[in-house]
C-alpha cells in the first residue's frame, strides 16, 4: 500500500556532491507520514540516522553530515530530498528513505540507494 522509491546515489569523488530524492506512492490518499527522512548504513555497521523532516519544517541531522546535508520535503509530491555537498569517503553507504505514518507511527522504507565517495 505504501511504496518508497529512491534515486540519485552514485559514486562521486571526495568533495563532490550528490542529491538524493524519495517518491512516496500510496494505493490511498489517506496515507500522511509526520515524519520522512534518511537513514544509512555502511559495511559492518549499524543503520544510523542522517537528518530527518517533522511535519512543520523541523529538521534534524547527524553531527557527523551538519553544515554539508540538507534536508527538503515536497508535501504536494509526497518526496524528501537530501542534498549532499562536500562528500566524504566515510559517507559512503546504502542510504534508505524512511517515512513514518501519521496515524499508526508504521515505519516505512524504500530499497535503498548506494552512495560511494572516493579518496
């Protein structure tokens, strides 16, 4: 009933940036998620959280991406984007899209999209 669609990983050199965008389809509208955001993680690690969006424009980050990363919603496309500037090569992981239903708190994920920064 709820699908998360990532895109825009790839490999990039350090320094460069990338953007990845979330699409959020629902088999019924009445589907709304109070929270969205991007979570990740690399080889041998725990899933960690990047920055998140609360309904209103709240934002959240991991220290580790503050100040390089930001955090976007589009509710009329039901899409969160996550710019990525100044990348570094211990960004690199699967990045997964999450999205957390406003009625129930169900947690939803996309398939994840592979994010690789070069030294």
């Amino acid at each position: 009933q709820v699908q998360l669609v990532e895109s825009g990983g790839g490999l990039v050199q350090t320094g460069g940036s990338l953007r990845l965008s979330c699409a959020v389809t629902t088999t019924r509208n009445i589907f709304t998620f109070n929270v969205m955001g991007w979570y990740r993680q690399a080889p041998g690690k725990q899933r960690e959280l990047v920055a998140h969006i609360i309904s209103g424009g709240i934002t959240n980050y991991a220290d580790s991406v503050k100040g390089r990363f930001t955090i976007s919603r589009d509710h009329a496309k039901n899409m969160v984007s996550l710019q990525m500037n100044s990348l570094k090569p211990e960004d690199t992981a699967i990045y997964y899209c999450n999205a957390i239903s406003s009625s129930n708190g169900a947690n939803y994920w996309g398939q994840g999209t592979q994010v690789t920064v070069s030294s």
